[in-house]
C-alpha cells in the first residue's frame, strides 16, 4: 500500500492529494474510532427530557478525560465545546447550551476524540423520549441514506458514487440533502482531502483507493435542502424550519470494500433499530 502520510513528521496537508494509509493508520483509526462510538454510547442513558445540551457536553469531556483523548472540536476555529448538539430543525454545529431537551426532540450528539493523534468522528441521532412518526421516520431515511453511501464505498467506485446513492434514495424518499457541508478525509488532521458530498453523479469525483480514510456523514431534511448560519457563526439551521437529521461515520478504504472504525460497541448506533431489539 503507498503510504506517504504516516512516514510524516507530524502531519501535514498536502493540497490536491488524498493520503493512502498504512496499516499504522488503520490501528490508530480504529482506536479513535472505538473511543469516539464508545462516547455516544454512553451518553445515550443521559439524553432525557430535562437535561441541557451543555450538562450532556460535559459528559463527553469528561468521558474523553477519563479515557485520555482530547476533544477535536474544543477550541477548534473559535469554537469551544467537546460536542455538537444539533436538536429538531438545527442541521449541524449546534452550541451546546443551558436549554434542556424536552420530550418528542431529536438531537443529533457529533464529537471527534483524538487517541494517539487520531481522530475519530462521528454522530448520531437521540430521539427524547417518544417522538413523532414524521421524525422516526426521517431519521430511519437518513441511516438508510448513511449505509447506502457505505456500501459503494470501495475501490474503483468514486466519491460521487457515494454521494449519487445517498441524493438518489433520499429524493425518492420525498426528502432533501444538505450541500453545504460534506464528508471529508481525515486521520492525524481533522480535516483533509477527499470531500464526501452526499450528492452528486455516479463516476464524478475521485476513484476510491485503498488507504483512504473519511467520513460520510449525510444530513437530510423533511423540508426544502437550504440552510442558514445563525448569527453566533456556527449553527446551521433549515431556512424552512423543518426537521433535519445527521448521522456520520469514520470508515477506511480497504481491498474489497470499507472498514468502520466508529461502529457503536453496544450495537446502538441507530437508535430506532436499538429500540426494537
Ligand atoms: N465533527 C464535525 C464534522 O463532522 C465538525 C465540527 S467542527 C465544529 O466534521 F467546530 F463545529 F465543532
Ligand atoms: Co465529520
Ligand atoms: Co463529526
């Protein structure tokens, strides 16, 4: 396998190219990617009516502490929380706050923590108690959405493979994918090359390649696709105030297909497929 990344110094991003992996990676992704899904499966017991998205934060800081990885959105760009909190018609970067939840939310929980300099990322949804059907279902379209951009995640297929899948079930669900903010590699850097759009032609992009480590991480809408900034510069919310979903994953490209590095240890990462166990 080419491997030019883990030879580095520290990483680096080198503009233009998508870094191939070692198996050096791949452990380390795997640790991060375990730790981080570890986090989400605790804070599950906690997501009740009445607790605030910041007493949840706090439990993933302290979560990470305990465990010896840091928090890669704490003090990241301005922002200074260990997690996104995304409830209802939020898309993403929610700012954990003093608001309690409350019974018929959904939440999206989305936390990065390094292990040995790698970062492992994901999210998922936590629906407060009992929610509406509309909800349930948007949010069983939007794993469907999750693990169909997976399953063509593999070499020779491209990264608008992966985003075609995912634009083409949602659509045919009535439902609508975010484009402004996408997928993206990641590793030692938080953030790097390829982009992961969860739209897009099949065979536009670039070929997948075994080495490759990202994230896909879809947001789908009841409502209209366009979102807007709120005036605290992080928070995405529906420019129509429907209700939007999130879940993401870490995943590498191996020989014959993708490894997830951030599948939940306790089987929990949809949580409406947990409920019906
Ligand atoms: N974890 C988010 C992602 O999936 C990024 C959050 S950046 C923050 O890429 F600064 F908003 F926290
Ligand atoms: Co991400
Ligand atoms: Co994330």
């Amino acid at each position: 396998m080419v491997s030019y990344v883990d030879a580095q110094d520290g990483a680096q991003r080198v503009a233009g190219t998508i870094p191939l992996h070692s198996e050096v990676g791949f452990a380390g992704m795997r640790k991060a990617g375990n730790l981080t899904a570890q986090a989400l499966d605790m804070l599950t017991a906690h997501v009740r009516p009445g607790i605030t998205t910041l007493e949840l934060d706090r439990l993933a800081f302290e979560f990470a502490k305990d465990h010896g990885a840091k928090p890669a959105t704490l003090f990241y760009r301005g922002f200074r929380h260990s997690t996104c909190t995304s409830l209802n018609h939020v898309v993403c970067h929610g700012i954990p706050s003093n608001k309690t939840i409350k019974e018929g939310d959904i939440l999206n929980i989305d936390i990065t923590l390094v292990v040995d300099g790698w970062h492992g990322d994901s999210s998922r949804m936590y629906p407060v108690g009992e929610i509406s059907r509309k909800a349930e279902r948007l949010i069983e379209i939007t794993y469907k959405s999750l693990e169909l951009g997976i399953a063509v995640a593999k070499p020779g297929n491209t990264t608008g493979d992966i985003g075609a899948a995912i634009q083409e079930y949602v659509e045919g669900q009535r439902a609508s994918v975010v484009r402004d903010f996408v997928g993206h590699g990641l590793g030692q850097l938080f953030h790097d090359e390829p982009s992961i759009m969860h739209f897009g032609k099949k065979g536009d992009g670039a070929e997948l390649k075994e080495g490759m480590i990202f994230t896909i991480e879809p947001m789908v809408n009841l409502g209209k696709p366009n979102v807007k900034i709120l005036s605290d510069g992080w928070t995405a919310v529906t420019r129509d105030r429907s209700l939007s979903a999130q879940c993401e994953h870490s995943i590498g490209i191996t020989k014959h297909g993708c490894e997830i590095f951030t599948s939940s240890p306790m089987g929990i990462f949809n949580p409406l497929e947990a409920q019906n166990k």
